[in-house]
C-alpha cells in the first residue's frame, strides 16, 4: 500500500502540472479507485467493530490501559495534519482526473436526501431522543429494507449526523455512554 500511495503522490503531482500520458492517466484513475474502495471498506469494518462493542456493553477502558489511550490521543493528534493534506491532495487528484468521489454512503438504498427525511420523521414521532443504533433501526423499519442492509444505513444515517447535525440534528446527552439525537430547534 506505500508503493501505491507514493505512487499514486508522483502521478497526482504529474496530473496538476499536467504532464502525465494516457498510461498514467489510467493508472492515476485505477489507484484513486482502489484507495476509495479501501478506504469504505475501511469505514465500513470500523463502523461494524463500534456496532459490536456498543451492543455488547464494551468501553475502549476495557480493552486498553490508561497509557494506551492517551498514547493513541497524542499520536492522533499529530497525525490530523497530514490526513487534511492527504485528503486535498486526493481531491485536486480526483479533480484533475475528473473521477467522482465515488458511490454516495447509502447507495442505491436512498433517493438524495432521502435518508435525512426519514431520520427526520422517526425523530418526530419518537417520544424521546434516539441513540444512532435506535435511529438506524428505525429508518431500516421506516424503509421496509432488509436486516442485511444495516451496516449500509448505518453509514449513511452516521454519514447525514456528522455533516448535518449542526443544522438540523442536536445531541440531547453529549456526555452520555451513547449519546442521543433529537431535532434541533
């Protein structure tokens, strides 16, 4: 994977100046495709790991010592400068190669804006807020889909809450062990 992202730096830096061949067009395009699917694999595995470990009852003090998790707190932190650059760096990539960013987080399973509608509906007729895994239930059950699209509405209600939330969606309990969503306003 490091020959391919420094590879996939080399042909990025190529294609801004504008001095790639047709061969290395493709294969800029066929690395950004792989790294994409990658990293939603990625995402996808992490957000099944969260889902076991809230519905189990495990807390990351079970799992790791106390020096661990502020070893881990310190080295993401000096690691958010270099994802803000990677993440530019594939966006004038996907720019210049005029790729898209890829399938959106729900799919074919939702119309645009649809899985933000129906998280709206079940946030209103719910009589209390709602954790995420209750909201994903609810909108698979809103929907009629099958249990073996959790993990796909899952990524899109997260998906909808983290770049929405400010607007539309409020944490009731930010403190709590899950915390809960109501409509803002």
């Amino acid at each position: 994977m490091i020959d391919s992202e420094t590879r996939l730096r080399e042909l990025g830096c190529k294609a801004v100046d504008g001095v790639m061949t047709d061969e290395e067009f493709a294969e800029l395009a066929q690395l950004s495709t792989a790294k994409r699917a990658l990293r939603e694999r990625r995402a996808t595995m992490i957000a099944n790991i969260r889902e076991t470990l809230r519905s189990e009852g495990i807390a990351a003090q079970e799992l790791f010592s106390a020096e661990e998790i502020a070893l881990a707190g310190a080295r993401s932190g000096a690691r958010v400068g270099k994802v803000v650059r990677t993440k530019k760096d594939l966006a004038a990539i996907e720019t210049t190669v005029g790729t898209s960013k890829g399938p959106r987080r729900g799919g074919a399973l939702f119309a645009v804006g649809e899985c933000r509608m129906l998280m709206q509906q079940v946030l209103r007729e719910s009589a209390t807020p709602l954790t995420g895994s209750e909201m994903v239930r609810a909108v698979l059950a809103k929907k009629a889909l099958p249990a073996t699209d959790e993990a796909s509405v899952r990524l899109a209600v997260y998906y909808v809450l983290r770049k929405k939330k400010a607007a539309e969606f409020a944490l009731f309990d930010s403190e709590a062990t899950s915390p809960r969503w109501v409509l803002a306003g």
